[in-house]
C-alpha cells in the first residue's frame, strides 16, 4: 500500500465564493423583509400611533437602503470573474441599516 501524495493540492474553484456570497445577500434581504412586514403588521395591529408610524416607515427605508445595496453587491458579483472587494462605505451603510432596523423592530415591539 502506497502512501497518498500529499504534494498535490487540488484546484480551488473560484466560482463558489460569489455564489455563497449572493446566497447571503439573499438571506439577508429576506430577513430583512421579514422585520419590515412584521413592523407594519405590528404598527398597525394595537392602533397606529404616531410613533409607532414613524419607526415603521423608518424600518421600511432602511430595508429599502439594505436592498439596495445587496442588489448592487450581487451585480457587480455577476459581472466580475473572481471575487471582488466590498468598498468600505457600503460596507459601513449595509451594517448601519441592519443594527438601525434592529433597533426599529425592537422599539415597535417594546
């Protein structure tokens, strides 16, 4: 019996890495959808109140702001051959959507 060659390293494929990662804007979209009809459902249910009104159209443009950017992370996934880096800045608004709508969801719920 002969031992493996453990010189030999397979090629990576690197198609999969964009793949995951507009899987995951994906999923993060439709969390993100989730929340926003869950605080409408949630605004309107115990009566509006004004308050209540503007967390809901507050966590419905930031789910807004988050499709947008996932929208345009996945195109530009597309369009390039490998991996591209994500720029900074949409990095810092993708996050500060998603903590904002958090704390919008979590307002109209307390």
């Amino acid at each position: 019996m002969s031992a493996p060659d453990l010189r030999r390293v397979p090629d990576r494929d690197p198609g999969l890495q964009p793949e995951r990662t507009r899987l995951a804007w994906r999923r993060t979209t439709l969390s993100g959808t989730v929340v926003a009809v869950l605080a409408m459902k949630t605004t309107l249910h115990g009566g509006a109140s004004a308050a209540g009104i503007v967390a809901c159209a507050l966590c419905c443009a930031l789910w807004l702001g988050v499709l947008v950017i996932a929208h345009r992370r996945i195109r530009v996934l597309a369009a390039t051959p490998g991996p591209v880096a994500f720029a900074p800045r949409h990095a810092a608004a993708a996050v500060l959507c998603t903590v904002a709508m958090a704390a919008c969801g979590a307002a109209l719920v307390l």
